[in-house]
C-alpha cells in the first residue's frame, strides 16, 4: 500500500497520542505546564514520528495575527533601495516578522493589485520605499487602512509616518563643501520636482545656502531621468555659459547621477578637472570612476530598519502623533570637487 503523501493534521497527531485534539494545542501554544509528563512524552514521541510541523500560517490567522508586514518597492533595480531594503529585513527578522516584497515597477495598475493582495494575505502592516514612485502611485496608497510608514517620500494631505534623509541638513552640507572648494557657479540638477517633497527641501536647502553667498551663481533644472539629448544640452549650455569661472553640479539622487556621468563623458568634459560633480546617495563605482566622486551617503540600512520599528509600534497599537523620523548623511570627499 502505498504511504501517505498528505501532511499529518493535529487529529492524527492527538491519535497517536492517544489523547485530545485540546491536549495537542496546549502543548503547541506553549502551555506546557497544562500537561503531565507522561502525556507530554506520548505528544512529543507521536510528533516526532509523524514529523509533524504545525502551519504557522493557519496558527496565526487563528488568533487574529499573521506576523506579515507588506512591502511595496516602486524601483527594485534603485541601489537605494537594494541598501533599505537589508536594513527591512534585519529589522523584520529582529522583531519576528516576515516581509512580503512587491515590486511595481512604478506601474499604478500593479500596486493597485499589490495593495488588494496584501490586503488578502492579512499584512498587519505596510512599509512604502517610495523612491522613484510617481505621484499618482503614492496617491493610491492613501486607501489603505492598515498602518503604513513612507521612506523617503511625503504625501500632502497624508496623515502617514515618515523615515528618511533629513534633506534640507544634507543639501546645505553639500552646497557649503562646494563654495568651500572654491566653485563659483553651481547648477542643481533633479528629475521634474512635481510635488515630490525630497527633490523640493534639497532644491530649497541648495538656494537658501548660495542665498548667503551672493558672488555664487545658483541655477537648475530638471530633467527626466531618460531625456539623453536634453540632459546633454542643459550640461553644455552651463559649462558655456560661465566660461573661465569653476563649476559644478550637484545632482538630486544616485539615478541622476550616473545619466550626468554618461552624459558629461559623452560631451567630452571630465569630472574634477572641467567640472565639479556631487551626488546625493553613495555609489559602489563612486570611487572607481575616474578622479571619483563627491557624494551625500544616505544611512539607507537604518532608515531600513526604523521603517520597520515604526510599523510595528503602530501595529502594536501606539497612538502618539504622526512623526518624520529623519537621519544626517554624511559626506564623502574624492576627487570631483577637489580644488
């Protein structure tokens, strides 16, 4: 006859046993103390004969928690978001949750299917790395009951946590490092602003801190992360313009500056040498590509993990105010702003 390929049940369990199904769920909720010693040796035999594992999913739905936390990533392929999301699991793993990861894609359609399915897996919470997410995405989000926390990203009008970079400190590090260094025209560059609350502090930070250094030209411009031609053009037109004078960009995010590093290679012009270059977020090439490059590293594992921390305080029912939980970046000097 052939054996059995389906799972043993608590039934069959408490059968070996020779006791009830009641006996068997003491034991597995922990309630040891319950059971004599004689019934706690029959359980523990008759489990480890069956090889008996307990479905912890069905446990859980059974007393209302399912230890999920949802994860909604608009840009898996962004370092950015590769480095948060390790500081998501080490915090996930330390408090006894498992994450679920949705990618987007920054398609709308598909977070709409992935909030609904989050929602059909019981997540207790969300956490949203909004990076590169478009607006009418992060709009979305708003009908979502359960408790969220954005990184990076604000909504107006959104009563919701927030973990991120402490943008308007961060922007005006790296604009005085770059009128230390002696630039005297200096041009911001970010993807379209729209309402995306990150590129607006580093912009304001940027003009706030040159508003104190009147001999400094300030410009910038926005362009979208694939417009190659346009990207090119606006990066000549600003080398051009302030012959004889030192420039420098500095770019919104880690994306941006490796299209201004494509570009700026394809126009013929070095970084350090013909032009100042400094980005916000750390790259792994940063100090490999040519004199290397100046960059504003965001502590992307801890806003990972107080994501995670936040989350889990509004699951475990903490009712204080709505908070943005923000971090220092930290410069890191090489060799495309030296003097």
């Amino acid at each position: 006859m052939a054996a059995k390929s389906t799972r043993p049940t608590i039934s069959d369990v408490a059968k070996a046993a020779k006791t009830g199904k009641t006996s068997i769920s003491r034991y597995l909720n922990g309630e040891k103390h319950l059971l004599s010693e004689a019934l706690l040796a029959r359980i523990e035999k008759a489990i480890a004969d069956l090889d008996y594992r307990p479905s912890l999913m069905a446990r859980s739905l059974k007393r209302g928690r399912t230890r999920l936390i949802g994860l909604i990533i608009a840009d898996i392929t962004n370092p950015y978001s590769v480095n948060v999301l390790s500081g998501i699991e080490a915090a996930c793993r330390d408090k006894g949750f498992t994450p679920l990861v949705c990618n987007t894609n920054n398609e709308v359609n598909q977070e709409q299917h992935y909030l609904d399915l989050l929602r059909s897996y019981q997540v207790e919470g969300i956490v949203v790395n909004a990076v590169g997410m478009r607006e009418e995405g992060l709009n979305r989000l708003q009908q979502s009951a359960l408790p969220m926390v954005l990184i990076d990203r604000k909504i107006p009008d959104f009563a919701c946590d927030v973990v991120g970079l402490d943008n308007t400190q961060a922007a005006t590090t790296a604009t005085e490092h770059l009128i230390e260094q002696g630039f005297e025209a200096i041009l911001f560059l970010s993807e379209p602003l729209g309402m995306v609350n990150t590129r607006r502090e580093r912009l304001n930070a940027f003009h706030a801190t040159l508003a104190r250094y009147p001999g400094v030209v300030a410009q910038n411009a926005e362009v979208p992360l694939a417009e190659n031609t346009l990207l090119e053009n606006t990066l000549r037109q600003f080398h051009q313009q302030h012959r004889g004078m030192r420039k420098a960009v500095m770019s919104a995010n880690g994306a941006l500056t490796l299209q201004v590093a494509r570009a700026l290679k394809r126009i013929g012009l070095n970084w350090g040498s013909d032009i100042g270059l400094l980005g916000f977020d750390e790259l792994e090439w940063a100090e490999l590509a040519g004199v290397g490059i100046t960059t504003l590293k965001q502590p992307t594992w801890q806003i990972g993990y107080a994501a995670v921390e936040q989350v889990v305080r509004r699951i475990e029912g903490v009712t204080e105010p709505i908070r943005e939980h923000v971090f220092s970046g930290e410069l890191i000097v090489r060799g495309s702003t030296a003097r």
